[in-house]
C-alpha cells in the first residue's frame, strides 16, 4: 500500500488527538486514586491497631494467670516444707522422751518401733513373745518349671504361698520383708532335670548372706539342693533368692518335687 504524504499530512491531527486519548485512558486505569488510596491505608491501620490492643489484652491475662499459679505453687511448697518440719519435729520431741537404752536401736531386745502412718503414734516393742506379738512365718513354692536358661541375677518369684502369717511375704515379685526386728531362719530348695546346673544365693538388702547350687549329670536323674541361713532382720528389711550364675536348664516344681522358699521369725 502506498500513502501519499498528502494524506499523512492531511489526517495527522486526527491520528494526534486519539494519541492523547489512549494515554489518559490508560493513565486513569493505572494510576489510583488518591482518595481512596488514603481511606484504604486508614482502614488498615485501624485494624492493625485493634488488633494490637487484642494482643496486648491476651498477654496481659496470661501474666496475671501466670502469677495466681505461681503463688499457688509457693504456697503448696511452703505448706509442704511446713509438714516436713512439724514431722521431724515430733520425732526429735519422741527421741528426747526416751531412756539412753531406748534410743540405742541396736538393743535387740527392745527395738523401738516408729509409725509412719500416724505422726503422733509411737510403738515401743518389748521382746516379741507368742502372748504380745502376731507369729511371723511364711511358706511358698513354684506352681511350675520355671523358663530354661534364667539369667543371671534372676529373681525367682516363688508364685504360689499358702502360708504366709505376718503378711511379710510378697508372691507377686519374692521378695519376704521383716514386718519387724528380730533374728530369722530361711530355707530354700531348688530342685532341676538332668544337664541342670543352679547356682542361688539369698540376699539380704542387696547383700548375699548364703547360698547353694545343684549340678545334676546328665544319668543322676532328678537332683535338688537346699540352702539355709539364719541372720538378724530390722523392719523393712528384703530377703529373698536369686540366680549368682546363668542357669542351664530349667528349675523343676512339681507336686512330687517343689522348688520352695520359706521362713519365720525365731525369736
């Protein structure tokens, strides 16, 4: 196509004003207005404003929470620390009532007896004897062969305890607790299969005070053995029997031979 310069020149204003037109359109469409873009800004800083008057309301209850439960944490503190003081208190107070020969508690023949339940409430024990005192004594056993190969410093939990008088016995873990002071027998049994090898030890407080073991080859048929010690027992103080080496084979109860565990208080 060929455009004379005629018709450029002749037309060039009105290809000029359309020019201006287009540019203040898109002008209008870009750029805001100023009105508005200041009512928007306002609105927005209004509602960072509320927003910061909420936070600090919220933060404001928490510290006041804060502080009521820290009060009531030093308040139970200072209330328990109070119980503890009155308790010692009451024991040092009983401490000083008592004759030189009370105080000594290596006196066997009169232990001296303090009760935990009640902080008002003192025992004095005066040599247990059948007329003043419940007889201590227990009997249990294993209701079954045990698991082959126990490990080494097993517990063995003699499950079954018809005999159990003092309540000083505990069939759930083995383990007899002195319900008071006195001087005790024990007597273990342990009976095993051929190939069986059972070395035990009894303990008192983690200590081994006896013990005793079964090697039975493999044509000896059924073999058992049988440890006994006597020792001075305080109130509260563990006994019981234990594994002192891995086992081999199983430890054998049955109705014709049972692995037992017994004891009493002598005198």
């Amino acid at each position: 196509m060929v455009v004379s310069l005629s018709c450029i020149k002749y037309y060039w204003p009105l290809f000029y004003g359309f020019f201006f037109v287009f540019c203040g359109c898109t002008e209008r469409k870009i750029s805001p207005d100023p009105t508005s873009w200041k009512t928007n800004n306002e609105e927005l800083i209004r509602r960072l404003q509320k927003d910061n008057q909420e936070t600090h309301l919220i933060i404001q209850n928490l510290v006041t929470k804060v502080d009521i439960l820290e009060r009531k944490v030093m308040e139970l503190e200072r209330s328990k620390t109070e119980k503890i003081i009155e308790k010692q208190d009451k024991r040092l107070q009983f401490l000083g009532s008592l004759s030189p020969r009370q105080t000594n508690f290596d006196n066997r023949e009169e232990p001296v007896l303090y009760d935990e339940r009640r902080f008002d409430s003192f025992v004095t024990v005066r040599g247990p004897t059948p007329q003043t005192a419940e007889p201590i004594v227990f009997h249990s056993y294993l209701s079954s062969d045990s698991l082959p190969n126990l490990s080494k410093d097993h517990v063995i939990t003699f499950d079954s305890n018809p005999v159990n008088e003092g309540h000083g016995y505990h069939k759930d873990n083995g383990i007899f607790e002195a319900p008071r002071a006195g001087t005790y027998v024990f007597f273990w049994t342990i009976y095993t299969y051929p190939r069986g090898y059972i070395r035990t030890e009894l303990l008192v407080n983690g200590e081994v005070v006896g013990g005793a073991q079964v090697d039975c080859h493999p044509d000896d048929g059924i073999t058992s053995t049988t440890g006994m010690v006597i020792t001075y027992l305080r109130p509260g103080d563990h006994v019981y029997v234990r594994l002192s080496y891995t086992a081999q084979n199983y430890i054998l109860s049955y109705p014709d031979g049972r692995s037992t565990f017994s004891g009493w208080l002598l005198h």
